[in-house]
C-alpha cells in the first residue's frame, strides 16, 4: 500500500524549496531595477546578495503597495547591518506571522497557553 506522504529519494528537497521560493515573477521599469541592484552592489560588495535584496525590495513595494523608489529612499545611507534589520522589518510585514527574520530575542509565549502544555 502506498503511502500520500512518499519521499522521492532522486530529488533534492533543498532544491525544490529554492525553486518555489524564487519562482517569483514580477514586471518592472528597467531602470528602477538597476538603480535599486546598484545601490546595493555599493553597499554589499557582493552580487548574489545584491540581487537577493533587489528582488525582495520588489517583493515588499509589491505586496505593501509603496513604490520602490520611494522604500530606496527610505533604506539609504544605512549600512549592511542597518539595511539588514530595515529590510527584515519589512519583510516581516509581509510574510506569515509565525515566522520571523532577523529577530534576535526570543519570544515569550503567553503564560496560560505554555501553562496548560504537557510534555
């Protein structure tokens, strides 16, 4: 009998997460893309990284409705940590509110919740 849960053992589970995560699509202005991927070349250093950043930058305008030139604005003149948090801060707006980047202290959970939890 076959199970719904199968593992196919050929396929790298890494590889289909990073699949579906940059599966992303989205049209922009040629030249908002460039000015935003320059800016964080100059701050990064680092390619991939900047790219990274760019796309989520894109991911935040879209999904807050803000344009992009307008969250540059905001994020400029910070430096790598400080971009790092600010960007973390906006990612957080947008993602799932079990999961969250960038946050360093643990949360306390709500004390009648744990209280009534056995192990």
């Amino acid at each position: 009998m076959g199970s719904v849960n199968a593992i196919n053992n050929k396929t790298d589970q890494t590889v289909q997460i990073f699949d579906r995560f940059y599966s992303y699509q989205q049209s922009v202005a040629a030249d908002e893309y460039d000015a935003v991927l320059s800016y964080f070349k100059s701050v990064f250093g680092n390619a991939e990284a900047a790219a990274n950043f760019t796309v989520s930058l894109f991911r935040v305008a879209q999904r807050s409705n803000i344009p992009v030139m307008t969250l540059l604005q905001q994020i400029q003149g910070q430096s790598g940590p400080q971009l790092t948090a600010s960007l973390a801060y906006f990612l957080n707006g947008v993602r799932s509110a079990t999961t969250l980047l960038g946050v360093k202290v643990a949360t306390q959970p709500n004390y009648y919740v744990a209280h009534n939890i056995r192990i």
